[in-house]
C-alpha cells in the first residue's frame, strides 16, 4: 500500500482481480522523441499498448502478467526501472482502474 502500513497483492479491492490495464503518465513537457522511446519501452513489456499523447499510455498486461509470472505492481516496476536506467526518464504508473492515486518514485 503506497503511503501506509498493510498489504498491497494487486488485487481490486472491491472485486478481488488483478488489473490487467495499465495507466502510465510521463512527466509534463516531455519530448517527442523520448516519449516515443518510452513507448518503445514499453512495447517490449506488452505489445498491447495505446499511446494517449502527449505524454500518456494504456498497457494491456494480460498475457505479460502470465508470461512473467508476476503482478501488474511488479511489472509496472520493472519498467519504472528500465525506463529510468535507460532514457533517464522517471514516470507514473498505476494499475487502470484502481481509486489510489499514481505510484511515483523519482529515483532508481
């Protein structure tokens, strides 16, 4: 759970699913070229992806989320890290769906 104690699973808290949908928001202003490495970071992760310019995109996580083993937190890390590592990028992301607000670290 981001900001408290308890247990964060992934899990929906009023249906009990995994969020298969993915919200990801990079910072304002960001240029078109590194937003577009961003969707290609993306594209390797899940090749269901749809751009919400200028600086957004939905992720379909559903055959990622299998092929990974893991959950959409997880796998929105992953690519927190990657996208950070490799473009110098920092971004938000949040599982579609989910009342909290964004995650958002700034750091590696």
């Amino acid at each position: 759970m981001v900001g408290g104690g308890g247990r964060d699973d992934g899990k929906d808290r009023v249906s009990g699913a995994v969020p298969t949908v993915m919200h990801v928001r990079c910072p304002d202003r960001l240029p078109e070229e590194t937003y577009r490495q961003v969707l290609e970071q993306i594209a390797e992760l899940s090749p269901v992806v749809q751009a919400l310019p200028p600086s957004a995109a939905l992720v379909e996580l559903k055959g990622a989320l299998r092929y990974h083993g893991t959950d959409t937190r997880r796998l929105g890390e992953m690519l927190r890290v990657r996208t950070i590592s490799r473009l110098r990028c920092p971004y938000r992301y949040r599982p579609h769906g989910h009342r909290r607000g964004y995650r958002f670290r700034s750091g590696p």
